[in-house]
C-alpha cells in the first residue's frame, strides 16, 4: 500500500527525529561516553522509531477503513495489518 508523505507527516518527523538522536549515539560511542548515557539515548531513538512505526500502521487502517467506506477494496486486508502490526512489537 502506497501512502501520502501529508499522511505520514507525524510519523516522518518522528523518524527524523530518531535519525538526528541515532547520529548522537554514535557520535557519544566514537568519543567514549558514559555506557548508561548512550543506552539511555539508544533506548529514546528504539521508542522513536517504534512509535513511528505504529503511526504507519493506524494510518494504513483508516486508510482501509475509508476504502470500505467508500464501497472500495482496502489496499491490504486485516490480517495483512495485522501482521505487520505485529512485526513492530
């Protein structure tokens, strides 16, 4: 199922949000941090990108949803959601 970026624009900010953090990690690794540190901010750039990741698959089930709505075939059937729903966690 192909989605709009104007759809995803939460989820895109989230994952850009994730990338900058990600550089910081590795960044705080290269210069030899405090472990506890760099876990700490891994941990908030993992969180990141799973919330991206449900924001993706709530968006793909209205988007079905208005497909059903509208007497259309949904680009993915429920279980397909479900599945990918279920890679995330």
């Amino acid at each position: 199922m192909e989605m709009s970026p104007v759809l995803l624009r939460d989820a895109l900010t989230r994952l850009k949000r994730a990338q900058g953090q990600l550089g910081a990690v590795i960044a705080m690794i290269e210069n030899g941090e405090d472990c506890k540190r760099v876990l700490t901010q891994l941990a908030a750039v993992s969180s990141a990108v799973d919330r991206a990741g449900f924001k993706i698959i709530a968006t793909g089930m209205r988007e079905c949803q208005a497909a059903r709505e509208r007497g259309e075939e949904p680009p993915m059937s429920d279980e397909e959601l479900e599945k990918l729903f279920l890679s995330l966690s």
